[in-house]
C-alpha cells in the first residue's frame, strides 16, 4: 500500500485561495465519494480548516498507476473556478506523507507551534471518513499511528506548553491564581478584538459570567450577546467591581481608566478575594500604581507579551526532539506496512496447501 498527501495550507497560500478550496462539512461525503474514483485511489481522508486543505489517499501495491497525486490535483483545483496556481500546493509520497500526516496531528505545522485544536480537527475527518467507509486497513492504521504519536509528543516534550499569544498568556496567569475558572466573573472595559478573544479564552477554560461595558453601548450589548453575557454602560463599570474576580481592559483612552482610587472602596468591600487585571490598551488603560494594594494582580500587555514569547522560545526549542520521534515513528509504520507486504506475498494461493512445517 503506498499512501499519498496533496494540499494546501497557511504555509503556502492566502487566507482567500484555502477559502474558495475548502470542503464544507455538508460536502464531505460527496467529495470522499468522488475522490475514490480518481484512478488509483483505494482509501481516501479530506481535512479540511481555516488553515488547510489536505487530502490523504491509499493506493494498492499492485495498482499500475505509480502516482495519484496528478489526478488529485486535478481534483482539488476544479473546486475553485478560477485554477489556483500548482505551486501553491505541496505533494508528499509515501514516507513524507506519514511524517507530514505525524507533524501536522502535533501541532507542529499550525500558525501557533505545538497548538491543540488540529488533532480534534483531524480526528473529526477521520472520524467521517470512517464512516462513510472511505479509509480501509492502510489509512486506519496511518491515522490510529497520527493520533498516538500526537498523543506522545504532548505527553513527552513541552511543544503545547505555555500560552504563546498575549490572550492565552493572560488566561494561564488567571487560573494559576484562581485554579478553577468556572466560578470566576469577567468584567470587559471595551469591546476590542483583542479583549474579546482573551474573555473568549478565558471563557473556554469555564469562567462562567461575562459582562461588557463599553462607550457605545450598543457595541457592549452586540458582544455581550456574542457570548452570552451582560451589557452595562461605561459609566456604570465601578458598580460591578464588587463581585468581579477578573477585568479586561482595552479601551482607547489616552488616560488611566482603572485607578488605585477607584479600586479601593471596592476592596474592602471583597473581603480579601483577589482582584486580578488584565491591561491590553496603548496607552495603558490601568495605573501602574494599582499593584501595591492587597489582592491585586496587575498585568500589562508587555509583561503578557514577555510570558508568551518565553513560552514561544520554549516550543521551538522542542522541534527537534519532536522531529526524531516523529521520524522513528514514521520509520517504524512503514516497516509494518513492508512486513504486512512480505507476509501476503509468502501466502499460499487460494485452494494451495499450506506450507509444511
């Protein structure tokens, strides 16, 4: 069994061509159909993200087509009418298709290194594929392999460890101080991209009530209903400090919004539960003078982006310990398949007696 890779990814074209190549979940099983009958293709997988198009295919041993990947190019390019350039696309053969396969289930080829999301992704287009009955015994075995390996290399180097945007860096400060988010509320001063995504983070880690003041406060009720929390105009933000555990600020303010003096009523009024602020605005939205009161936890967008480059650094540094497991792992897949090979080649012929022993 010889398995192939052809795609496109975040790597080798704009946002704009991976959209008009992208298959809709709606889609898949049509094009998993189609795509068994390009010639050649026994087996077939289609993953399909915001940041990449990538079809995996088995073809038998004893098919006389020698490469696929033509007829799959083909394939991929009459999904956009205009025919994308060739060069934006990559090609992998057998042993590269199992490593890229290996590296992409790790993380190791995504826009953010060592980044989780992917495997679900990919286990989701396995998952379909299976059960339209378009993967058989090779890409079974390929992707079980992808998933364990993905698996290991979490387990055993430091590629997904520490956030690597200033969000997530945020988000990692919060739970070491208050373990367990879910109890935690999140007041947001301003409704920036950036503040946005770092409650929608701290959101996903199970901080359960969100509440967005803004200037406009049509703006504060359009993302408090994105995620489902409460609009509160901007002049009404110091009333719910009492019961705030978590405050984003990104407001376009060329002065201190949040002060030591607008804080302190509030703090004795907590009874000793820590405040911690998140200041992602230029010019900074909270004084700086804030850290020395008791129970507050400031950090600012340079501190933020300090942890994360740090965590950056740590990932890369992993690459190549990742890269020789995922070689060895590739090598011994391979070995499998041969093996696999050499054992149907020494079988009798239907209706031969065995071998004597």
């Amino acid at each position: 069994m010889r398995v192939y890779c052809l795609g496109i990814s975040h790597r080798t074209a704009p946002v704009g061509l991976r959209e008009r190549l992208a298959v809709p979940d709606r889609e898949l099983s049509a094009a998993l159909d189609s795509l068994r009958d390009v010639s050649g293709v026994d087996e077939a997988v289609v993953l399909s993200t915001c940041n990449r198009v990538e079809i995996y295919a088995a073809v038998k041993q004893s098919e006389p087509t020698a490469d696929p990947s033509g007829a799959l190019l083909n394939w991929l390019r009459a999904r956009s009418p205009d025919q994308p350039p060739g060069e934006a696309f990559y090609r992998h053969p057998t042993r590269e298709a199992v490593e890229h396969l290996f590296s992409v289930a790790s993380g190791l080829d995504s826009m953010v290194l060592g980044e989780t999301e992917i495997l679900g992704q990919l286990k989701n287009a396995y998952a379909h594929a299976h059960r339209a009955g378009s993967t058989g015994r090779a890409l079974n075995r390929l992707f079980q392999s992808a998933f364990r390996v993905a698996k290991r290399i979490r387990t055993q180097t430091q590629i997904a460890r520490g956030a690597t945007s200033v969000g997530g860096a945020g988000v990692d400060l919060a739970e070491k101080i208050f373990g367990d988010l879910r109890r935690c509320q999140v007041l947001i001063l301003g409704a920036g991209k950036m503040s946005r995504r770092t409650a929608q983070s701290l959101q996903s880690r199970g901080a359960s009530g969100i509440i967005v003041s803004n200037r406009s406060f049509e703006r504060a009720q359009e993302i408090a209903q994105m995620m489902g929390g409460d609009a509160i105009r901007f002049d009404e933000w110091t009333s719910k400090l009492d019961r705030a555990d978590i405050v984003i600020s990104s407001t376009s303010a060329p002065h201190h919004v949040v002060t030591a003096d607008s804080l302190r009523p509030h703090l004795r009024r907590r009874h000793g539960r820590p405040l911690f602020l998140i200041d992602l605005a230029v010019p900074r939205d909270i004084d700086p003078a804030v850290r020395r009161l008791d129970g507050v936890y400031l950090h600012d967008i340079d501190t933020l982006q300090g942890i994360a480059d740090e965590a950056r650094r740590r990932r890369e540094s992993q690459i190549a310990a990742c890269s020789e497991m995922i070689s060895a792992e590739a090598g011994a897949l391979l070995s499998q398949w041969a093996g696999d090979r050499r054992m149907k080649s020494e079988l009798p012929p239907t209706g031969s007696p065995a071998p004597e022993s």
